[in-house]
C-alpha cells in the first residue's frame, strides 16, 4: 500500500475551509464536513466501545457482539467517504443485510420490551448508548446532507439500522454481564 498521508500538517485549513476528496474546497461549517465529522465522531465512540468489550472478550456473548460490530468501523469510514466526495457510492446493500441480520440474532434472545429503558447498567453498555445516541445525531447530519445534495440512501439506511443495533446490543450486553436493564419510570 502507498503511503497516503505523507504530510498531516499542510496549513490549507488555516483560512476556514477544507478539502473535498473531488478537490474542491468548502468552509469548515459546510453541511458536508459538518456530516463527516459527526460521522467521525461516531467512529471513535465505537472504537472505544470495542475497546471495552475487549475486556470480556472471553465471554462467547460479548465476543459476538465484537465480531458484529467491527465491521462498522469500515461502513462508517465508506460514508465518510461518499460524504467526501460528491456523487460517489461506496456503502454496499450486503453491510446494510450485516445490520439487519445482526440485530435479528441478537434481539431473539431478549425479553420483549413492555417500558422504555434508559441507559445504565454495566459502563460498556452506557457506552453502546452513547454510540447510539452519537449514531442518530450522524443521520440527522447525512438527512441534511441529502436534503441538499444527491446522496446514497444507504448512508441513511445504514445510519438509522446501526442505531437500531446498538440498542439492542446495549441489552445484550446488560445481560451477558448480569446487569439489568434500567426502566424508565413516570413521574
């Protein structure tokens, strides 16, 4: 592989704007680099997020819920990338089916939910909500952006599934661990 970052200080952002991967340039509060970093920041939070499962890693449950997210990392990388570069699709209907799958197997072994639930439990479910909740302020982002702008529907699609997983891996996590989910109650 070249190498393709061989200088990480160019001073080109110094005026306020960035580069598109197209070559063009747009201000910083763009509605495009607003998404990529939403959709950046969303990466390091599942970064840390599997980082911690790493801990129990041991556990054949937890150690699922790893191999069903590290995919993610990637997806989220390829809509960093269709957001970088205008009219190009890079995300693909098999890692939208990955989701769909996912959440599937892994909410077939949850109880039904009968009342909200609030996040809490074990510190590594938390984080799947803070993933979550981080996720579904990415596809507001990537909605505006495709308000606007030609967009893959599968940067949304894709966006609001994970959401979707992360819930209910959050729960599965709860229960690997032993914790249990905490109820919302009414006032």
């Amino acid at each position: 592989m070249a190498d393709r970052l061989t200088t990480i200080t160019t001073r080109t952002g110094d005026d306020g704007t960035t580069g598109l991967a197209d070559g063009s340039r747009v201000k910083k509060t763009h509605h495009r680099v607003h998404a990529m970093g939403e959709v950046d920041e969303l990466n390091s939070q599942l970064g840390s997020l599997l980082a911690q499962l790493q801990v129990n890693a041991n556990q054949p449950v937890i150690a699922s819920v790893i191999e069903a997210l590290k995919p993610s990392q990637h997806a989220l990388f390829d809509i960093g990338s269709e957001l970088a570069i205008p009219g190009y699709t890079q995300l693909t209907q098999q890692q939208l089916d990955h989701l769909d799958s996912a959440i599937a197997h892994f909410n077939a072994s949850l109880a039904p939910l009968k009342e909200f639930i609030l996040p809490g439990g074990a510190q590594v479910s938390t984080q799947a909500h803070v993933c979550r909740s981080v996720c579904r302020r990415a596809e507001r982002a990537v909605v505006g952006v495709a308000e606007q702008e030609p967009l893959s529907d599968l940067a949304q699609q894709y966006l609001n599934r994970l959401s979707d997983l992360l819930f209910v891996l959050a729960r599965t996590i709860n229960q690997a661990l032993g914790y249990t989910d905490t109820y919302w109650q009414k006032a």
